[in-house]
C-alpha cells in the first residue's frame, strides 16, 4: 500500500485501516473489466467481470467474505464513475 495512503497526519486523504483488505484485494483484480466498446465514442466502462474477480481473488489466496465483497463492489462502483466521467 502506498505509504501516503496510510499517512495519520491528513486524515481528510487517508486511507483508514478498516478499508484497507477491500483496496488490496480490488487491487488483485482491477484489471478484470467488462467493458462496451463504442465506435467513434469512448469506451464505457460496465463493471468487474465477477466470475473474472472471484478467480483472480481465490488464486491470490484471499478468503472473501460478504463484507469483503461489499467493500469491493462499492470500490468497483467509485471507479467505474471515475473511469466513465460520471
């Protein structure tokens, strides 16, 4: 985890440590989007690939729990806003 992050000194731009496993394990598995290609547009950016996500997070070896992946879907959602310019 990048140590600016995790600093204590700016809490408005830390990272809390609750939150922590839910960013490492979106981490594992940010590259496995399901995306709609549109010509002559932008891309549009639709989600994770779940089946994709699961995969990617069992053979890194983390036990995901219906918290963890609550955590995660939430991360998947700030980034798919950010990703489609919403």
């Amino acid at each position: 985890m990048p140590p600016e992050l995790l600093r204590a000194e700016d809490a408005e731009e830390a990272l809390w440590p609750e939150h922590v496993a839910a960013l490492e394990a979106f981490a594992v598995v940010c590259t496995q989007w399901r995306i709609e290609p549109r010509f002559g547009a932008a891309t549009r950016w639709l989600g994770l690939d779940y089946a994709a996500a699961e995969a990617g997070l069992r053979l890194a070896g983390i036990e995901v729990t219906p918290g963890l992946w609550a955590d995660i879907r939430l991360i998947e959602q700030g980034a798919k806003a950010a990703l489609n310019g919403d």
